[in-house]
C-alpha cells in the first residue's frame, strides 16, 4: 500500500506548509525507519519505493512481522482502524507566500505511523538532526516565528534610524535651499536696484526685474546688460523762446539753423550761442567783421 507522507497543500498542525520537493530525503533513505508515535523506542518497520510527485511524498510501509507489538500496528493499519502518518523533520528555511508560512527547505528524519493524527503528533519537528529534542507547538512558535518576528524588529528599527537619517538630511537639504533663496533674492534686489540707480529701468518696475530674475537669472542680466543708461535731460528751447530769454541753449546744431535760415536770427538774439554753434562747427573762434 502507498501512503502519503506530506502533501505541500495541506497546512500541519504547526501552521504551515511543507514544500514537498524542498524536502532532503537523502538522510532518510540511508535509514528509512518506520517509527509508532514518533517514538525511537518503538521501531515498527521500514518505508520502501519513497517518491516524490508533483505535490505529494509518499512511501510504501513494511512493517517488520517478527515483532509482536508491530505485527499488531501492522493488522490495525490494514484493518483501517489506524489510518495516520506523520513526519519527522527538521526545518532549515521558512519563508512567507500570500500571508502562509511555507518550509521549503527540510530534512526528513524519519516517518511514523500514528494514532490520532489530526492532533499535534501529524508532525513532529526536531530541533537538529541528532533527533534527541522534538519541538512541541509552542517551542516550535518560539524558535521560528518569533525569530521571524525579531528579523521584522531588526528591519523596522533599520527603517527607523534610515527615516531619522533621511530626515536629518532633508533639513539640511531645506536649510541649504533657503540659503540659496536667500541669496538669490539678494542678488535679484541688488541688480534691481542698480538698474534704477544707472537709470536702466524705472523704480515702479523694480519689483519686476526681481521676480524676473528670480525666475530667470541669465536671461535677466542679459537683458539688463543691452538696456542704456537714461541720459540726463538738457534744457532745449525753439529760437522763438529764446527772444524772451538770450541766455538759453539752442536745440539745434549749426548745419540744422544754417538750412533753416535761422543763423542770422540766432546771432541777433544770443550772439553768445551763435559764436558757440560757431567754435563747435569751425573749430576757431568767430570774429565778427
């Protein structure tokens, strides 16, 4: 007869499963004792043909006949009033797939029939492979998943001092961009404010040139590079002003009076502006003849 040894979709009594092809069958099958209960004491046979399927372990039982205790599992077996078995292994890995706990990697120590396999005897886990300490639910929870539990204490604390660190580098992120705000609105006020002061741009427009430059800074020092000074106003007057008042300065260069015909009234209303026309245009003094 076959009989199943583990099936990988079935969760044991511990609360897990056991990957069927994660299972190191090679100890096993060097001795492939046949214990009742899990107990060395009582060795009632051997397992034989030990296969691995697509999700299930399963080995034929041969119980050893000359022994009358075995003899007798032996006839309950076949009778059906004994119908479990259960594995002794010794866990090596654990991992977690959709929130269910699975070994994948395991030793098989050896395979018992038992008696009342629904309680925690459907399997039974070693704490090494000498077989000397089996681990009972509450030390088998204790052993792994509160070793699981210190992996997720160690992970959240590395998170922690992570955050802290980040944030520490965030504020001195922060700190440095409002430095660099800082002196850059600075910067933007100082070419604002020299612009108005050469006469680039009007005061009423300076706050802006700061909000330009601030936006674009190389774009807004060129601009304000192309842009003129404002020159100084000169008083000009029309010759016509100049009749109530001979000491005004003329608008007008001598080239421009000479082919309007207003030389000659310019030399009798402000002679003193003529002779300069004069001098500018002739490079020599006027002598009037």
């Amino acid at each position: 007869m076959k009989i199943v040894l583990c099936d990988s979709n079935s969760i044991n009594s511990y609360g897990f499963k056991t990957e069927v092809s994660g299972i190191d069958l090679s100890r096993f099958k060097k001795n492939p004792v046949m214990l009742y209960n899990h107990d060395p004491g009582y060795v009632i046979g051997k397992w034989e043909n030990i296969t691995v399927g697509d999700s299930q372990l399963t080995a034929e039982p041969v119980f050893d006949m000359d022994d009358d205790f075995a003899a007798e599992i032996a006839r309950k077996v076949e009778d059906g009033f004994i119908k479990g078995c259960s594995m002794g292994l010794m866990i090596k890995t654990m991992t977690k797939s959709k929130g269910i706990d699975i070994a994948t990697e395991s030793v098989l120590l050896e395979a018992s029939i038992v008696s009342i396999p629904a309680d925690e005897n459907a399997l039974v886990v070693y704490a090494d492979e000498t077989k000397e300490k089996k681990l009972s639910i509450n030390e088998f929870n204790k052993l792994y998943y509160q070793m699981e539990n210190q992996d997720i204490t160690s992970l959240k604390a590395q998170l922690e001092e992570r955050d802290t660190q980040n944030a520490a580098l965030k504020a001195q992120v922060d700190e440095l961009q409002k430095e660099l705000a800082e002196r850059d609105f600075v910067e933007a006020e100082t070419a604002a404010l020299t612009a108005v002061q050469e006469g680039k741009i009007p005061e009423d427009i300076k706050g802006d040139v700061v909000a330009m430059y601030l936006e674009n800074k190389e774009r807004t020092i060129k601009l304000l590079s192309v842009l003129n000074p404002k020159q100084p106003e000169t008083p000009t007057v029309s010759l016509s002003s100049m009749i109530k008042d001979g000491s005004q300065k003329v608008d007008r260069d001598w080239d421009t009076l000479d082919k309007a015909g207003e030389l000659k009234r310019l030399k009798e209303i402000n002679p003193g502006e003529f002779r300069r026309l004069y001098f500018e245009k002739f490079k020599t003094e006027y002598i009037n003849n």
